[in-house]
RNA sequence: CGGGGCGUGGCUCAGCUUGGUAGAGCGCUUCGUUCGGGACGAAGAGGUCGCACGUUCAAAUCGUGUCGCCCCGACCA
C-alpha cells in the first residue's frame, strides 16, 4: 500500500540534520523534558526529564555505592574566605561565581558564594574529620545542584543552574589517588558506553584543559552529530594541591604528619543532553530502554462500540509492571496514529499497540523506536502472554542497535591523520574527532586553538616512540584527539 | 561579553514600513460521529501585543531603556 511509504511527518521539530540547534532547542522542549523558566539561564527540569534523570542518577550511584562510596550533603553557600584559599581554583571559577550579599535587610560582612563546586566546603570539613591513616580512605559522593553565571545557556548543554554528582576522596598516598581517579573514569566510560549507549573516548586532558587546582584531568568526550565534541564527564586527580590549601592532614603509620591526596569527579545533567543529540531522528528523542523513564507505552485502539483493547492493556501493563518494566498506558481521547507521533517523539523504545484485531487473537503488536516506519521490521505481533518474555529481548537488543548506530558514527568520524594541512581542514571544518601524534605543547595547542577553534579532547600513549607533532613537527609525546567541543 | 535575529491567546506566525486599542492556523472546552501512523462536523472560551518610560488627541505599530530567547564568536561541566 501507498501510505506504508509515506513518511512521517513531525510538525513540532525541523529535521536533524539541517540545524542541530534547532532541532535539539525543540526536541528538549516539545518532549517535555525541560521548560524554560522565568531565570535567565534556568530550566525547569519537568517531570518526564526528571526521569531521565533519575535513571542516569540510579545506574550511577549504584557503581559509586558498589565501589565503596557513601553519599552526603554538603552546603549551598561557601564563605568567600574558604574560596579563596586555593588560588589556582579560585581563578578559574571567579569569572562564573553568583554571590549572596545580603541577608534578610542586612548586608553581610563576608559574602557567600553559591557553590559552582564543592571541593571548597568539602575540603575544609575533611580536613576537620581526617586525623589518622585509618580514617582513609574518605569516599563521598553529593547528588546535588551547583551554579555557574554563564554568558550563554541551552537546555542541559550549559545552564546556569544544574544538577550533577560531585565525588570527592581523600586518599593516604598518591597511587590511591590516582587509581581511584582512573576507577571513576572508567565508571563513566562504563556508564556512558553501556547504559547511556553514547560510545566516547576516556583518557588525560591537556594542560590547558585541565581543572582549576588539579594535577591531572581525566575525562570522558563524545562525538555530537555535528562533529563537535562534548565532555560528559570528568575525573580529577587533585594531589595534594587541596590538601594544603584546605589543611586536610592525617598523622600516617610512620607517626609522620602528610597531607592527603584527594580526587573530584562529576557528571552532570548535560550527558542527557549528549544522549539526546546522539540519538535523536527526525521523529524526535530515541531514548536508550535502560535510560528511558517509559520503556514500552501501551497504546489501545478502540472502535465505536468495541473499547476492549482499553482492559486488555491496563491488565497488560500491570503484569509487566509487576514483573519490573517501566510501562505506561495511553488512554487519552486521541487517535491511535496521533499518539504514535507523540510517543516517537518523547522516544519511548518500544509502542505496545493492541487493537480489536489482537484483542481477538489475543495478540499485541510491537513497533520499536530505532527502526524506521518502511522497516519491516519495525513491528511485530506476539502472543499478549508472551509480552515479558519478548520485552528484555527486544530491549536490549534496542539498547544495543543505539549504542551500535552510535559507535559506528564516532568511528566514521574519527580521522587519523599524518599531513598537516589536513588536519587543520577536519578541525576547522567540524569533521569529527582529529587523531594525531602530539608534542603536549601549550603553545602549539593556542595555536591549533586560535586558527581552527579546536582543542585536544583527550590524550592517550604514544604507541611510536619516534614519532613527531603533526601540528608543528616537534617530537611527539602522545597521541591526541582534537575537536570543536560544546 | 562582542556581532546578528527575535519577543503578538497554549503553539507557529500575520499585522508594524504609511499610529486609530488585534487576526489566522493549530491547540483548548462541550456535544456527536470516528479511531491499526498526527480524523471530521457543530457550538464555544481565550490575548490588549515581554516589561518600563517617553512622543502623540490616539501606540502592537514611533523613540529610549530594560528583561528574556535563538544563532555566530570568545569563555566555561
């Protein structure tokens, strides 16, 4: 029939591929993810959005508490005297601290900053709780919102309010540190890669990258579909730098007085914003099935007269429920073909449609985000007391075909280059992430910066000892991704 | 923060040049017919044009300021 071919026309968002801008400002929107709000830079983080965030909340908790971390609140506000501590941190974020100056009618003598971070007041109160090497290691993760004044903002991507988690550790030596920064970054590969199904490169940042007052950076980058990189996740190793500034000191078995070593780690609301533009359509968001609040959306197809299929999903549903599948049934007053539109759209994996025809046969039908309306393959019809036996299956293998599609995209888009010339035209034109063999120079990185917009995303080992800086011919010290980034 | 664009019922927008106190489509409400990829008919409701000040007999329309949003750049999770 003609209107299986037929494409599926979605008024509320332009296609992807013509302005990711746009189409990702309406798909945050239309799907209800996020409003805008009444603050500048602020977005209300709306039921369905919430839920997102809820999943990337629990899957990653459950990876701190299984690698030994506890929970904690720490305060909003921290005392301008303690910011100003650590010289190197507090340079870097003065530019995007908010203030508070007054209290009630009263000015206050010392200003409270609005945490853009909380190594600060987490610092001073280890420093208090730490006495002796058996008090470490101190593994606290915060679930917790954090501000920063930004000049420019877009759903998730760069808010001036934002939730994240914040990890913060104290160690007795400096291996602990270290390994413990690298075991958090290969949590948020783990994360990223499995759960997110958004395949990203983990490994050191550069100097210039590197966080305010950390001896070393490591994070996680992953490719946009416009070819500009995003950094969905960090890892710090502070040294002792924090520890001398914020005076967390501990009295080792060697009866010896040392200061610690922390780490700081984050992840914030921005990798949905990553998850969202990976792998949206044209039809709107794709939700990965372990990210996704609504896993498979029952939709009945009732005729005048014969309102059956209504029942048989609501029994349908709460099985599945009860058998632990995020499920929804859509008994709104609209037609079948509308609802589709709109569930494609909010990225529901998997649309449960059971109509007159399988309310006979006992039968339901299942159409699968990640393939096209023309795929064949989209749908299929399984026995109704089948369904929680099909669904992991289905799921995952969604899950899967994501993360595939996704993969194959940062692959194609990762160019190994050896010519100079080229490698200024992939940066300059947004092609993706640009691997060269690095000499790790500050100046040659302003350089590639100041003609290209790009930046080294992550460093890895050089596996050629020989080898020389395709940017400026000096003997090369790594191996570099370079790309545009959010 | 620099350059550009925009702000008119819930949404998308017209009206602004040549001032005379608002229109369309979609959505919303009610009733009926429909319902397997964004249905149809009938009857309704809803805005004073982001905000402030100014010019004028009169401002959505002109001027100044301000707030917010979008795009490009610089800066940053």
């Amino acid at each position: 029939m003609s209107e299986a071919l037929a494409p599926v026309v979605v008024k509320e968002i332009p296609p992807k591929a013509a302005d990711l801008s746009a189409w990702y400002t309406a798909a945050c929107l239309k799907a209800e993810l996020v409003s805008y709000s009444p603050v500048r830079g602020c977005v209300v983080l709306r039921p369905y959005g919430f839920g997102l965030w809820e999943n990337l909340r629990t899957h990653l908790d459950a990876r701190f508490k299984a690698t030994g971390h506890e929970n904690a609140y720490f305060p909003l506000l921290i005392p301008e005297s303690l910011l100003l501590k650590e010289a190197e941190h507090v340079e870097g974020f003065a530019p995007e601290v908010a203030w508070v100056t007054q209290g009630g009618s009263e000015t206050l003598t010392e200003r409270l900053a609005i945490r853009p971070t909380s190594e600060v007041i987490i610092g001073t109160m280890y420093a208090q709780w730490i006495e002796s090497y058996r008090d470490l290691p101190v593994l606290i993760n915060q679930w917790a919102n954090v501000v920063r004044w930004e000049k420019a903002t877009r759903p998730f991507l760069r808010t001036m309010e934002f939730l994240w988690q914040e990890g913060h550790t104290a160690h007795a030596t400096a291996e602990e540190g270290r390994e413990e920064t690298l075991r958090i970054l290969e949590l948020y590969r783990d994360f990223a890669e499995n759960v997110a199904a958004v395949p990203v490169y983990a490994g050191r940042k550069s100097a210039g990258e590197r966080f305010p007052g950390a001896v070393e950076t490591f994070a996680i980058e992953a490719l946009m579909p416009d070819g500009r990189a995003l950094q969905s996740g960090t890892s710090h190793d502070l040294g002792q730098n924090f520890a001398r500034a914020y005076d967390i000191t501990f009295v080792d078995a060697d009866q010896r007085i040392k200061h610690a070593y922390t780490t700081s780690w984050g992840v914030s609301w921005r990798m949905l914003g990553g998850l969202i533009m990976v792998h949206g359509d044209d039809r709107g968001l794709r939700i990965p099935p372990k990210m996704a609040p609504i896993e498979a959306v029952f939709v009945p197809i009732v005729r005048s007269g014969d309102d059956r299929a209504i029942e048989v999903c609501t029994a349908a549903a709460e099985r599945l429920s009860l058998a632990g599948f995020r499920v929804r049934v859509d008994t709104r007053e609209e037609q079948p073909g509308w609802k589709y539109s709109e569930w494609d759209l909010r990225g529901v994996p998997v649309r449960i449609e059971i109509g007159p025809r399988d309310v006979d046969a006992a039968t339901a039908t299942l159409a699968r985000r990640d393939r096209d309306k023309n795929d064949k393959d989209q749908r299929r019809t399984v026995a109704l007391d089948r369904l929680a036996e099909v669904l992991p299956e289905l799921l995952s293998d969604i899950q899967a075909s994501l993360y595939a599609q996704a993969k194959a995209f940062l692959e194609s888009h990762t160019y190994v280059v050896q010519d100079r010339a080229e490698f200024f035209r992939l940066c300059k034109d947004r092609a993706g992430m640009v691997d060269i063999a690095w000499c790790e120079r500050a100046e040659c990185e302003a350089l590639v910066k100041a003609e290209t917009s790009a930046t080294t995303r992550v460093l890895r080992p050089l596996e050629e000892a020989s080898a020389t800086c395709v940017v400026c011919g000096e003997p090369a010290k790594v191996r570099a991704y370079f790309a545009q980034s959010y």
